[in-house]
C-alpha cells in the first residue's frame, strides 16, 4: 500500500536505506521532547500574561475539558488550577502527564 506521508527515505547506492527526511516541524517537535525543552510559542503565551500550564495547552490545542477528562477532574476544577500560579509538585507532574510533556517543561 501506498498511503502518502511526509517522511522521505533516501537510499544509498547498493539501493537500501540510508538516510530518512522528515518535515522541520517534526524533527524540531521530536528533538524538544527529548531535550525537555520550551517552544518559543509557549513562552511567548507567558510573557502576555497566560500561566505555563495554559500556554502549553493552548499550543497543544486542547481544550479545557481535554484536558480535565485525562485528569478525571471537572473542566471548572481544571481551569482553577490552570489560572493557579503555585501548583504543588505533584499537581504539576499530573498536568504534565495529561499534556504529553516533562513535569520540568511547566517551571519556567
């Protein structure tokens, strides 16, 4: 099957697999989860005034209540603690969890 994709692989002479392309966005999206780095964008949501924990749902581009069902919390419970500016630890770890991202990505 032939399913289009955006991840090209280049081969070398002998005609196997030497080298894999894949979109920008991708590679740089992988190499900040690896690194536990911040993208600019979150940052950027900080500096206007929006807490890490929102700014990193919102570059995610979930929603609130997304974000509660994988707490198995209440959407309004949730944004409490999105709008908190001191989260307990082991607040932040779950919250991170949900997002998919480092517990150190949200102490900034």
């Amino acid at each position: 099957m032939n399913a289009p994709t955006s991840i090209q692989v280049l081969l070398n002479p002998d005609g196997k697999p030497a080298f894999v392309v894949i979109p920008y966005q991708d590679y740089i999206a992988r190499h900040a989860e690896e690194r536990g780095l911040i993208p600019h964008a979150v940052v950027h949501r900080t500096v206007e005034g929006a807490t890490p924990v929102r700014a990193w749902r919102e570059h995610l581009g979930l929603t609130q209540a997304e974000v509660a069902g994988r707490l198995g919390i209440s959407q309004s419970a949730y944004a409490q603690q999105e709008r908190s500016e001191g989260l307990r630890k082991s607040t932040r770890a779950k919250i991170a969890a949900a997002l998919g991202i480092q517990a150190q990505q949200l102490d900034f």
